[in-house]
C-alpha cells in the first residue's frame, strides 16, 4: 500500500521499510493495531539488507535467544507466509564435532528435527546429494525442515497485508518534542512531519543516527551466483561453520555461495569490491572445487548489522517509554522477521497502553 500525502499524526510510526520494520508493521495489523505509518527513505521497500540477503530460512544458529526467533519464524513462514518458503533441508557441516553437539542439543530444546550425520568424512554428503559433493566437515547435522525463502517475495507478501500507511521517498530526518509524558513526538521527513505516540526505530545499519542507538557493528558480505556447472539437482542446502566458513544454495540462476566475509564498514550501499571474488573463489577452491571454477553470474555486496552483545534489540528503549528499538537483526533477520515483527508488535502495544 501507498499513499502520496503524509498524515499529521499516528499512533504508531515505523523508521525503515526492511524486514525489520514491514514485520512489524504486519504484526500490529494481526492485533488489531492500525493507526501506523511507515516511513521507508528509498524509492521502494527491501533495498538494503533485506532484499539482498541469501534466503537461507535456518533455524538452527549461534544462541537460544535468537534460535527461538529463528524457530518461530519459520513456523510463521510455513503457515501464513508460506508463499516465500520452499522446505529444501539443509547440512549444518561443522569443524569441531563438540560443536555439532552442541547444535544438536539445542535442536533436542526447541523441538527442531535433526539427523547426525556421521559419516562425512567418508563423503556421505556427496552420495546422498550430488550438489554436496567435496564437502566433507568433521560432523554434520541434516535439518529437513530448514528451506529457503524468496525474500523479494516475502517482503511483498508483508506488504500486502499489512494496514499501515508506506511511505517511500520519506527520509527521517530527525525527532522534535515528546519530552513531557504522554506529549506526542513529532517525526520530521522530506515530505512532512507527523505526530507520533509511540516511534519504532527499524533503520538497519542505519540505527543510532536519529536516536543514539546502543553501540552496533556493521560488516560487510559479499554474495556470489555461478553457473551451476555440476549439474547439482535440488536438495539441502549447505552452511559450513567455523572458521572456513561458506555457504552454498540452489538458485534460480545458478548456484548462490558466500565465503561468509565480514568486513568491518558504515552504514551505506556497496558494491563488489575488487579482490573479492578472488577471495571467494579460494575459500571455496577445497570444499567446493566445481564451484570454485564455475563461470560467475553475478555479485553483489551488503551490510549486516549487530549489536555489541549479537542479541538483536527488539524492546522499549529503557529510559524513552515512547520508543520502540528493532534493530541488530543481524544474519538471520529474513528467517527470524514474522516473529521479529510479532516481538516489536507486542513491545508497541505495551508503549501504547502504559
Ligand atoms: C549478504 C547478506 C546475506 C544475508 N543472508 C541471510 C540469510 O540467508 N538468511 C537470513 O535469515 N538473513 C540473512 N541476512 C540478514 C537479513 O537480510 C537482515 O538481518 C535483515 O534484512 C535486516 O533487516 P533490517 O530491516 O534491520 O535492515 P534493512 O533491510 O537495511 O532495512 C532498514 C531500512 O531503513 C531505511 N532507513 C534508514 N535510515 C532511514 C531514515 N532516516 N528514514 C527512513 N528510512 C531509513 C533503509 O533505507 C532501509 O531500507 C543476510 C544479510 C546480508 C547483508
């Protein structure tokens, strides 16, 4: 949905028009919630992040915190939002099997379905799936409910259901007021200023600079899509962990890989840098040795955003009742984004009601 004229005043302005805020935003029209603006500075919604990440739905990731996210979200993206999902599997492939132990025992606490794997190193991988051939960590775990999301997809799908009012072209370009309690905070943008009772600051890489966002780590990842020149067939995708890190999907173009570089940068648009497709092309050249030679299709670059604990923020600011954060989404914010929004909602409804 979109409208040409800004409104005077909200209850609700959303800050960003990435997964971050458009979840949300979906979120509060599920509970009712529909006096919301969304306000997104580029021409279209999805333009960083959000619409330039690998589409890998893992459930499974580093801390429980953000594992129950990513649990959540999944079920979300296989019930209502099961238009931008397609259950492939995956293989977690780990160095250090006291790891894959771990990973094991935390799929046992969320009730996530796991098969060990235990005989990579013998090329199981590659038996079982052409595509995984050359892949052969110290232990594996096979997911079959992971998949993989069509963020482009799930984004619009988002979209359109939500109730609130987007606004693209409509930079926040600072907040005015909301000192006293219950005043309300007046968002001033390019196209208008409008009041707001509660502000949720869904900007990205972007966050802190309205607001003093807690302290954030941007880094850079570049994505690369190569000619599928295996002839790999449809199956699991693969996320090697550790400090080899890569991973590797089916694509509609082709194959989509990444050697998971993360390379410290600001806030900002990038494009591929030189130097790293060579990277990639090394990383992958002993796990991946078809991919590594395969003909490029296409690259790109984005930023992924954390804040200093790695825990995404999805809560009222402690000493701002009227402000809502939803930022640090970090590598796993397309998977986690329904029950992102579903967190952030619930926080909203709080500020509105106390
Ligand atoms: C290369 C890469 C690969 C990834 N792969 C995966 C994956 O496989 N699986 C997965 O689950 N996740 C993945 N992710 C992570 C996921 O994409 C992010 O966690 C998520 O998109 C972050 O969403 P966001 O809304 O916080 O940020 P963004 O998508 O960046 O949205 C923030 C928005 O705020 C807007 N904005 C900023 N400042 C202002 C302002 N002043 N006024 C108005 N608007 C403003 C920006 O224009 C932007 O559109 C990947 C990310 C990257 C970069």
């Amino acid at each position: 949905m979109s409208s040409s004229s800004l409104p005077t005043a909200a209850d609700v302005v959303i800050i960003g028009g990435g997964f971050a805020g458009v979840a949300t935003a979906w979120a509060l029209a599920r509970r009712g919630v529909t006096d919301v603006v969304l306000l997104e500075r580029e021409a279209a919604l999805g333009k960083h992040a959000s619409g330039r990440g690998a589409g890998l739905g893992r459930q499974l990731v580093d801390t429980d915190a953000t594992t129950a996210l990513t649990v959540r979200g999944a079920a979300l993206l296989r019930g209502p939002l099961a238009d931008a999902w397609c259950e492939t599997g995956s293989v977690l492939g780990f160095a250090d099997t006291a790891e894959a132990d771990a990973y094991a025992a935390r799929a046992a606490r969320f009730g996530v379905p796991v098969e060990r794997m235990d005989r990579v190193a013998d090329g199981e991988l590659g038996r079982r799936w052409p595509g995984l051939a050359g892949a052969a960590p110290a232990a594996a775990l096979h997911v079959p409910t992971d998949g993989v999301i069509d963020v482009v997809r799930l984004l619009a799908q988002l979209e359109a259901a939500i109730d609130a009012r987007v606004f693209t072209d409509a930079a926040v370009l600072g907040l005015e007021g909301g000192r006293a309690a219950g005043e309300p905070h007046l968002v001033r943008t390019a196209r208008g200023t409008i009041s707001a009772r509660v502000v949720v600051e869904a900007t990205g890489a972007w966050a802190g600079q309205l607001l003093g966002a807690p302290p954030l780590t941007v880094v850079k990842r570049h994505l690369f899509v190569v000619e599928d020149s295996a002839g790999t067939t449809a199956g699991p995708w693969l996320w090697q962990l550790g400090a080899q890190e890569l991973y590797v999907r089916r694509h509609a173009d082709g194959t989509l890989s990444s050697a998971c570089d993360a390379t410290p940068a600001a806030p900002g648009d990038y494009a591929v840098e030189s130097g790293a497709e060579a990277a990639f092309r090394a990383r992958l050249a002993t796990a991946q040795p078809d991919l590594a030679r395969a003909a490029l299709v296409r690259a790109w670059a984005c930023v992924r955003t954390f804040t200093r604990d790695r825990q995404m923020k999805l809560a009222r600011d402690s000493s701002r009742p009227w402000l809502v954060w939803a930022i640090g989404l970090g590598g796993h914010g397309a998977t986690a984004s329904p029950a992102i929004g579903e967190a952030v909602a619930a926080a909203v409804v709080d500020a509105l009601e106390g």
